[in-house]
C-alpha cells in the first residue's frame, strides 16, 4: 500500500478542489511562490497562477478584505 503524507495529502485535496471549481481561489500568508510556512501549498501557484493562487498580507483584517476586493 503507497504511503501518503499529511502534507502531501493537503496539497493533492487543495489542488482536486482547483481542479474541479475554477472560482476556487487559496488565499493566505506567504502560500504562493515560498509554498507556505509548512510546505503545505508547494506547487500550487506554479499550477494555478498568481490570480488564483495568492500570498495576503500578515494582517488578519486585510484576508477578508482582499477576499472582498476578487469578487
């Protein structure tokens, strides 16, 4: 039986969900270019792209904003 991380895991459910729902856009700090704190996002932006792939600030005010802002 194939083994499957956590992280790994995290990454293949996020990237299924993209897949299916172009509107799915992944908010969060430092989740795009650096692949999150965690790696839990690596290979993300690469596949989806900057517009739906998108680093936010370090402001827990400004995530919902910018949320706002790409309706």
């Amino acid at each position: 039986m194939a083994e499957l991380t956590y992280r790994d895991a995290v990454i293949r459910g996020i990237a299924q969900e993209m897949q299916r729902d172009p509107d799915v856009v992944f908010l969060g700090e430092d989740v795009a270019k650096a692949g999150g704190v965690f790696k839990a996002t690596v290979g993300l932006y690469e596949q989806f792209g900057p517009l739906r792939v998108r680093d936010t600030p370090i402001s827990e005010q400004a995530i919902p904003a910018l949320r706002w802002a790409l309706q």
